[in-house]
C-alpha cells in the first residue's frame, strides 16, 4: 500500500500525558513515511479552525476517557469543528488500564468513540479509525498511581499497538477497534450521561489545597480549561474543572489533595440538614417533595428545592475555602484524605524515550 495522505493534523488534550504521548506516536510514524505531521493542543482553546493544507489530509483526535465520554472540552471543540464533506478522521481515546499480574485490563470507553464519530459523521466527515488506548489510569482521586514497573510495560506495548494502528489508517486502511466492546460500552451510556450533566460537577470540588501550598500559581497556570482561581492567595476549584488531574499529578509541593471523607461528610450535612432546615424555615417546603398531586406545585416545589440545594452548596464550598485558612481546619481536611498519605502514588507519564523531534 502507498501512502495515502500527503498531512496529517492531531487536535489533543491530555491531563497527564497519556493522550499526548499517544498523539505523539502517532506523528512519530506519520512522519517517518514522510507526511507533513502536526499536532495542536485544544487546552483554553478559543476557535475552532483547520488549517489551510495542500493535498489530502488526515484528521485525528486524541483524548482521555472522562466519565465513558471524551473530557467535555474536548467534545465542546469537536461540536464546534467546522462542516467538511469527506475529510477522513479518526478517534482515539486512552483508558483507564490496569495490569493484573502479566495480564493488561482494558478499561472502558462508554460513549467516548460513538458519541464524537456520530458528531463527525453528520458534519460530513468520513470516520476511518476508531481506537481506544489502554495507557495507566491517572484518576488517583480513587486509587493510588500505578508502580513504574507496570506503567512503563503498558507503555511499551501501547506504542507498538499505536504505531501499528497509525501504519493501517496513514497508508489508507481503516480499523474500528472500539466496536469489540460495544455492548459494555452502551450499558454504561447512561452513566456517561450522568456524569456528564451532573457528576463532573460534584467530582471537579472535590480538590483542596492543603497548607504545603505555596501559593506559587502553578495549578493556576497550567489547568487546560481555566477553573482554577487563586482566592485569598490559596487555589480554588471553580465548577469549570474536569478533573483531568493535572494539577495534583504535578504539584512540585504534593499539596492537592482529594477531599474523599471530607466531601461525603460536606454532602451529608448540605443535603440532609443545612438544604432541608432552609426550605422548611423559609419556605415551608420539603426538599424532594413527592406526594404532590398538583403537578405544577410538585414541578415549581422541587425545582425550587434543588436550585436552593445547588446555592447552599456554592455558598457552602466557598465558606469551606474560607475555613481551609485555618491551619487546624486545613489539617483536618487534608488527613482524612487518602492522597495526603506517601502510598498514594501520584501519576504522570513516564518521559519520552525517543527524543525525535516533532514537526
Ligand atoms: C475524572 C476521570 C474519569 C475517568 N473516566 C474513565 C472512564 O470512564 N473509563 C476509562 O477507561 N478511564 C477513565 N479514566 C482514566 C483516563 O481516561 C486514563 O487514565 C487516560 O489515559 C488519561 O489520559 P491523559 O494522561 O492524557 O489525561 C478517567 C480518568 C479521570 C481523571
């Protein structure tokens, strides 16, 4: 087969490295069968633009799995790519993978391949390679980052299984690895709807800084999506986040953590008494009134139960932010979350070895 394509275009976002790296690869092997190769980071993006080539193009997008979808940002610039008939494109996504033993475990896409191709289909694109990438899991709010050893063995054969991905579609092929999960991954749809709606919300204030943080602005400056503002000279985790973990993977102070019993706590006394007390006082509601038989009293009473849930919530977090300048309070905060402790790895992805230069 010759090769097919005389450019190829990468639009990326990566948290920590993983989808990056991949991307990397990808134009490691376009450009040694002399494609003119680029590669262009979504993060703070502000337009949505392709550049003017001469001759066929190529077209990928390369992202982590966040929630079984692509990082919101990510979908927001797909959803804004222009209209074009006929460009080929392709999609791939790193996962969450794991290593039991000398067995790799995939991880799990959801809408992540599906969604993003449909989207692209009816803008005129011609979908040629679906694939995901079973890179380390970065989502160390929930486990620990995983031990160097299995990090760089799952790197090892992500590059060979990426190259020879990137070979079949550059030379003109096509491969739609994403479709031998397809019944996992329309079970969990729903979820990713969820998460999507709802769930990044409450997952994006979970991060605190603790009181190592030296107010040195890093997390601030290098967040993809701009949710992190520095109030009362500390960081503070805007409803903006998409929890890609970038900023607690590279902290240079280790001050990020996870508030996991801290956040459990915080939702218990928001949702069952501090939102509850206000409506009765206040208003002589019930928070999720069902016994209604008006329906229009049982719609306006408990949109009005949630929109005060969802201010009592902001207000809450800002007032916790308030408290974490209290070194006590902060301490208090901090040890109760399993990533303030040394076995709580953090992760990022391992330095290149290859240090070709990318065009
Ligand atoms: C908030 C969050 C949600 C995630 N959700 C999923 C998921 O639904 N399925 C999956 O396989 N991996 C999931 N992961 C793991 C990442 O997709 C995976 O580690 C990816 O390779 C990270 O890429 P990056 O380093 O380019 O950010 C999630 C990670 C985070 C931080």
């Amino acid at each position: 087969m010759s090769v097919a394509y005389k450019n190829l275009l990468i639009y990326y976002f990566s948290g920590t490295g993983n989808a990056k790296r991949t991307a990397e690869w990808i134009i490691e092997t376009a450009s040694e069968m002399g494609i003119n190769a680029r590669m262009i980071n979504i993060d703070r993006f502000e337009k949505t633009e392709i550049p003017e080539l001469e001759g066929k193009t190529l077209i990928g997008f390369c992202a982590p799995t966040h929630g079984f979808n692509l990082p919101p940002n990510m979908l927001k610039y797909i959803w804004k790519f222009p209209r074009r008939k006929n460009t080929d494109v392709f999609i791939v996504n790193t996962r969450a993978g794991m290593k039991l033993s000398k067995l790799f475990v995939p991880g799990l896409s959801g809408l992540a391949q599906f969604f993003p191709a449909l989207v692209l289909l009816l803008k005129g694109y011609k979908i040629k390679g679906m694939q995901p990438m079973d890179l380390p899991s970065n989502w160390i709010s929930i486990h620990p980052g995983l031990r160097q050893k299995v990090v760089v063995s799952m790197f090892e054969r992500c590059e060979r299984i990426t190259k020879k991905f990137a070979g079949r579609i550059l030379n003109g092929g096509s491969k739609y690895k994403a479709f031998l999960s397809l019944p996992f991954d329309l079970a969990v749809a729903p979820i990713a709807v969820g998460y999507y709606f709802v769930g990044r919300f409450g997952i994006a204030k979970t991060f605190v800084a603790s009181n190592t943080c030296t107010n040195c602005g890093l997390c601030e400056k290098q967040c993809p999506v701009k949710a992190i503002k520095t109030i009362k000279r500390r960081p503070y985790w805007t409803f903006n986040c998409e929890s890609c973990m970038r900023c607690m993977n590279t902290c240079p102070e280790r001050a990020i953590e996870t508030a996991q019993t801290f956040t459990i706590a915080f939702w218990w006394i928001i949702l069952s008494l501090v939102t509850p007390w206000l409506l009765k006082e206040f208003y002589g509601f019930r928070l999720f009134n069902f016994d209604q038989t008006d329906w229009k009293s049982y719609i306006f009473e408990n949109a009005f139960a949630v929109a005060v849930w969802f201010l009592t919530l902001w207000a809450g977090y800002h007032f916790i932010h308030f408290l974490m300048t209290f070194k006590a309070f902060n301490n208090l905060v901090a040890y109760t979350s399993f990533t303030k402790y040394k076995f709580w790895r953090r992760y990022k992805a391992p330095k290149r070895q290859k240090s070709k230069p990318i065009v």
